[in-house]
C-alpha cells in the first residue's frame, strides 16, 4: 500500500519572518492528520527555521536543489551532508525549471540523485514533457528517456517520482485526471522494467497547476499517490486543503 505524498515546493518565495508564519499556521491546521506524508520545501535560507518548527510534528522538510560534491570549491553550492545537516529528509531533483533555466542534463541529475541516496537523503525525481513534446506524440518517449538517464545505476529507495508536465506548472491549465492517470501507469510500467515488483511500492506523484478544486479527482485516480504543489502550496489554507484531499471510494 502506497502511503499518500503531498509537497509543497515554494520556489524563490517566502523570507524567514514569511515561513515562521505559514509553518506555526500550518502545523495548526494539519495537527491530525496521520495518513499521509506531508513535506514542505522553502527556500534554502529557510530550512533551519523551518526545521526548528516542525520538530516533533510528522512534517517533513525538503530542498530544492542539491550538489553532487561532497565538499570543496564549488561556491555558491550545497552539498547533500549540508541539507541533512539543515534537517532535510528530502530533496527536489530534476525540476523542469532547473533543467530549463539552469541547463540540468539527464546526466547532472543522476549524479545528484547518486550523492543523495549515498548520504541516505531522500529524493522527489522530478520528469515531465513540454507542450511541444506532448503535441508532437513525444510524451512516453520523453518520460523513459528522463527515467532511465535519472535512475541510471540508482538503487530504487527513498525516491518519490513526481510527474510535472511542463505545459502545466504555474500555467493554470492542470493534467485532466485522464491525462495523469496515463502518463502515472506509463511511468509505473517502465519502472516495473528497472525494477520488478517493487514499482508497486513507488510513489508517483502529479506536479502542474494542482488546487484545492482539482486535488480530488487527481487523488482519485489509481497511479496518481500524490501531489508536488507550487503556487497554490504558498498559503496555509490552500496547501492545507490540498493535504486533506477527499479520498476516493476504494483507493
Ligand atoms: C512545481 O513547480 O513543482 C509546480 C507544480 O508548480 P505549480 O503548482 O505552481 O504549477
């Protein structure tokens, strides 16, 4: 049984006196609930406080970005020791605005991916085709390529798959359930190829335009075990309905 997962990644957004607040809401609001992994991912400057205040609560903390080195002359880099060191359980790699702005390969995302399981840190791999790609008929071809250059050599644990169609993050124009739910299974099976068996056990989740309006029927569908969420993850009381998502019958 997949236990469901629901992140927020809040991107170049929110200063310290900005997290203390949302957090100290947040926790408020999401004090019971018990079924599902719930994880924040603030700026890198906001990972300490936001470490201190979920102490003890089930909340778990993530970065948005890594280095593959362990130490030494890479400024303006941070290491996996120094996320863990931060109190981060999780990390985000591969996001399409990192690919896209900052020219992550395949290849640097696998590295990433190998320095953070080898210190044992866990990753939220993050794969999605562009508007082009889908229009051209390119998605499947997209995911296994993006798959197989990520997970290269990769010991399958620990990582969360989030599936973000480019066409779809911060644009307002969300997946249909169809579309998540077909791309989710296309997923699972090329996973059930590296990996046998254990793809059952793998998480998958959706990133793009996810809200409290749309979270539901995403929920519903069979491969989708959860969320990645940008904007609508940035108030306390979206996110927070994005947590309590209903639960379909029989998932
Ligand atoms: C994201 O950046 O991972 C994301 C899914 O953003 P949004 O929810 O704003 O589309």
């Amino acid at each position: 049984m997949r236990r469901p997962f629901i992140a927020a990644n809040w991107k170049m957004n929110k200063t310290i006196p900005e997290t203390k607040g949302f957090v100290n809401e947040f926790i408020l609001a999401v004090k019971d609930v018990a079924s599902t992994d719930i994880v924040i991912a603030p700026p890198f400057t906001s990972l300490s406080t936001a470490s201190e205040l979920i102490r003890g609560t089930g909340i778990k903390l993530a970065a948005q970005d890594v280095f593959y080195e362990e130490k030494g002359a890479f400024t303006g880099e941070i290491s996996p020791v120094m996320l863990l060191d931060s109190g981060c359980s999780y990390v985000i790699i591969g996001h399409s605005e990192r690919r896209q702005y900052f020219g992550e390969s395949d290849e640097i995302i696998n590295k990433k991916i190998k320095a953070s399981r080898k210190n044992a840190l866990g990753v939220i791999f993050c794969i999605g085709e562009s508007l082009e790609q889908r229009e051209a008929g390119k998605t499947f071809d997209v995911l296994k390529q993006e798959i197989e250059n990520g997970l290269r050599d990769v010991v399958m644990e620990n990582i969360v798959i989030a599936y973000e169609p480019i066409w779809a993050i911060g644009t307002g124009r969300t997946a249909s359930p169809e579309q998540a739910q077909e791309a989710h299974a296309y997923i699972r099976s090329r996973l059930r190829v590296l990996y046998g068996n254990k793809s059952e056990e793998i998480c998958i989740i959706y990133g793009g335009s996810a809200t409290p309006e749309n979270i539901d029927s995403l929920m519903a569908c069979p491969d989708v075990d959860g969320a990645l969420v940008g904007g609508a993850s940035l108030k306390p009381e979206s996110f927070t309905r994005i947590v309590r998502f209903r639960k379909a019958e029989g998932k």
